[in-house]
C-alpha cells in the first residue's frame, strides 16, 4: 500500500484489515478478543473496521494477539547519523531548534 498517496481512514482500514488476518490466524473471534482485551465487541468491530481506533485500543489488540514485539519494527527507534554525531562531538540531539539566519547589517555586503 502506497501510504502517502492514500487519506487516513485509507490508512486506519488497512491497519484492521491486518488486526483482523491475525486474529483469524490465530483461531480467535472477536469476542474472544474483546474478552481478552477487556474492552466492547463493538469496539473490536470499529477497529477491524478502521472506524477511528484510539491508539490505547490499537495497542491493547496487538497485545491481545501478542504482536507487542512488532512494534520496534513499527516505529523504529531512529539512531544519530555518524555525521550528525561527529559534528556534535559524540552527543545526541536533546531537543530541536530552528536556525535563524543573521540578517547583514545595514551597507553590509550580501549576495
């Protein structure tokens, strides 16, 4: 699936079609979910439906089906580039800033 070129709920209804494959894989109904994850059938129904899941419910069901472990590939954590920690001396990035170019002085040359 092309991400970008797709809208939100295009995006939310792939994810509980993906919810909902290893749900069936795993032998398991949606009440049996719901059960398990302690919440509504209905909500089970809205997530595998891609009807604006809450991230809290999105996260229970990959506990639910034991896919928490998926998450790393997820979201990866990203690692400093070599270059970016070269020019910081070996520090990592705390915070972001934006650069604020300096205007020249009056009758100072510029391009």
């Amino acid at each position: 699936m092309e991400y970008y070129a797709n809208p939100n709920q295009h995006i939310l209804e792939d994810l509980g079609s993906r919810l909902k494959h290893h749900r069936l894989h795993a032998n398991m109904s949606q009440s049996a979910l719901a059960e398990k994850m302690g919440v509504a059938l209905k909500t089970i129904q809205n997530l595998e439906s891609g009807k604006n899941p809450t991230l809290e419910t999105v996260v229970s069901a990959l506990r639910g089906l034991n896919l928490l472990a998926n998450l790393d590939q997820f979201i990866p954590i990203p690692g400093p580039s070599p270059i970016e920690l070269a020019k910081r001396g070996g520090l990592e990035r705390k915070r972001a800033r934006t650069i604020v170019l300096k205007e020249p002085k009056p009758g100072e040359w510029k391009w």
